[in-house]
C-alpha cells in the first residue's frame, strides 16, 4: 500500500509539472476565444442594427404612404361632395312620398261642376285639398328650419291645418277617410327632412308648385299634372330641380343640376321623335305662332300644363314651345 501511495505522489508531482508550464498558454486560448466571442457579437450586434434601422425605414416609408393616400382619399371625397345632387335625390323621394296621397285625392275629388271638394281660386285655376296639403308638407316640414334663404310657393295664402282634427284647407274639411294617409305621409316627409343640410342651402330660394295642371288634376286628366320643385341660387339663376308627373303609370320623372353633371329621371320617351313640333295650348293660338310655325315649317303639337310641356320636350313628343300669351308663374320657370 505504500508502494502505491508512492507512485500516485510520483506520478501526480510529475503531471503538476507537465501543466505549470501549460498555463499561460490555456489562459490565452481562453483569452483569444473571448475576444473570438466578443468580436462576433459586436457584429451580431451591427447587423441586427443595421435590420432595425432597414425595417424602421420600410415602416417609416409605409406609414407616410398612408398619411399621402388618407390625404388624398380626403380630398377625392370632398371634390365628390354632391349636395345638390343629394338635394334632387332627397326631392324625388318627397315627390314618392306624398304620390299614394295624391292619388287618393285624385281617385276622390270631383270637380266644381259635380260638387266636390274643389273650389274656383282668383286666377281661374282650381284649387284642391291635395295642393294646399301638398304644399304645406314639402314648405312648412321638409324645408322647415331656415334650410333655404327664401320659398316661392303657389298657394302661400292658403291656411292648412293637418295637426288637429278635422284637417281643414281654407274652409274646407278635409274628409276623415284621408286622415290615415295623410299622417302616413306626413312621417315620411319629417324623415327626409332630417336629410337635407341645415347650411348648404341657405342663400338659395327653393320653388314650390306642388300641383302643376290643377285643373287637370281635378277633371280627371292626370296623366298631365305634375309636381314641380326648383332650387336657385342668390342670383335668381337656376340651379337644381325636379319635375314628377305622379299619377301615371309608372310614374315619370327628370331632375338634374347642372353644375354636378347630376342627371336623373325615368322618361316616357315618344315612339317617334317630333323634333320639329310646336307644343300648342288647347286654346286658341295666337297669329304670331301660327306664322312661325308656318315659317320654320313645324307642326302643331296640343299640350297642357307647364311642367307637363317641358317633359315633353325631354322626351321628344316636341321640339319647341313658345308662350306668348298670358301671364307665366315663378314657378313655373325655375
């Protein structure tokens, strides 16, 4: 057992001996792989710095093509901006909305002659319940709240009750049977109210004809009444409106504002186009139109009621019409 002791003393004082001198020479491998170690992650490091800069400048570059595209999305919607556009659609609903009610006038309301409800207005022309009715719908609701600088109406003298019963127009009573509809379309002409822009309107006048061709209207020609509402600027120029006949079968419109490139409508286009007849009236046609007419050599082409002969004229039944006698009504012409 000593014998043993003494050869691991022998050979343990011998391999101390071997690694002494190898010390400084372990110490500087370790020392060069740390410094092996510290130079690939300092370039570790610069790459993924040099990633981080690169990805911040694809995002920085992302981000300001947004803000170009949310800049120009900004501006495409308000060089679109439409209103009068938006305020024809808005008018061609109104028109829809109150065309039940009229028709249930119309299939009701007899002329003077046979004792209905209609009575003979000062200008000769027949007033009805549905056009005050009409009219007070689209002046005192849909336009209501100063939306427009002014409003032309036809029937502004007209004193219209459809709050409490018994509905009146003037001093007639409005039959009860009409209550229904009339609330019905009452709501409907308070929600595209709420549509039209409080302010874009308001140096404007708004036209209101609610029932062109009155008198039509109550002889039971209705194919030829029509409701008429224009929209001018504050220099009297017109600039938007809408012309609905609304008692035909189906219904037959055109509306429009020019500067918008706004065009809209459904027609009832003539068959055969007549572009060189001469819309006349049902009464007599004065010398002067019967001599252009023989000059330009047109035809004669029997018309009734203003908005009626202007959408003649869109749908080609005419090429021209002249009025040169008799008064013509602001509302008429916007």
């Amino acid at each position: 057992m000593h014998c043993c002791t003494a050869i691991l003393l022998a050979l343990a004082t011998s391999a101390s001996a071997l690694i002494a001198p190898m010390r400084p020479m372990m110490t500087r491998v370790t020392q060069l792989r740390s410094t092996k170690i510290v130079e690939e992650l300092t370039e570790d490091n610069a790459l993924l710095r040099n990633e981080i800069v690169r990805k911040d400048a694809i995002i920085e570059g992302l981000l300001s093509t947004l803000s170009a595209s949310a800049m120009s999305t900004s501006l495409t919607t308000a060089a679109r901006t439409t209103p009068l556009t938006d305020l024809c659609q808005i008018s061609k609903e109104a028109c829809d909305a109150v065309t039940p009610m009229l028709l249930a006038f119309y299939e009701k309301i007899a002329d003077q002659r046979h004792g209905g409800v209609s009575k003979l207005k000062s200008d000769a022309t027949f007033f009805t319940i549905a056009d005050g009715i009409v009219q007070h719908m689209f002046i005192d609701y849909l336009f209501a709240g100063d939306k427009f600088g002014q409003i032309v109406g036809e029937e502004d003298e007209s004193v219209i009750n459809i709050m409490e019963k018994p509905y009146t127009v003037d001093d007639l009573e409005v039959p009860e049977e009409f209550n229904a509809i009339i609330d019905a379309t009452l709501a409907k002409i308070n929600a595209l109210a709420s549509r039209i822009d409080s302010n874009a309107f308001k140096e404007m006048t708004a036209f209101v004809d609610p029932i062109d061709g009155t008198r039509e209207f109550a002889t039971a020609r209705g194919e030829y009444v029509t409701i008429l509402l224009g929209y001018c600027d504050s220099r009297g120029k017109p600039t938007a409106g809408i012309m609905y006949r609304p008692l035909t079968e189906p219904v037959t419109w055109a509306a429009g504002a020019a500067s918008e490139e706004c065009v809209m409508g459904e027609l009832d286009m003539a068959e055969v186009p007549c572009p060189k007849g001469m819309l006349v009236t049902d009464a007599k046609v004065s010398p002067f139109i019967n001599g252009l007419i023989e000059e330009i050599g047109y035809e004669k082409v029997s018309s009734v009621a203003s908005g009626n002969r202007a959408m003649m004229l869109l749908e080609g039944k005419g090429g021209a019409y002249i009025r040169d006698t008799g008064g013509f009504s602001k509302w008429d012409t916007c």
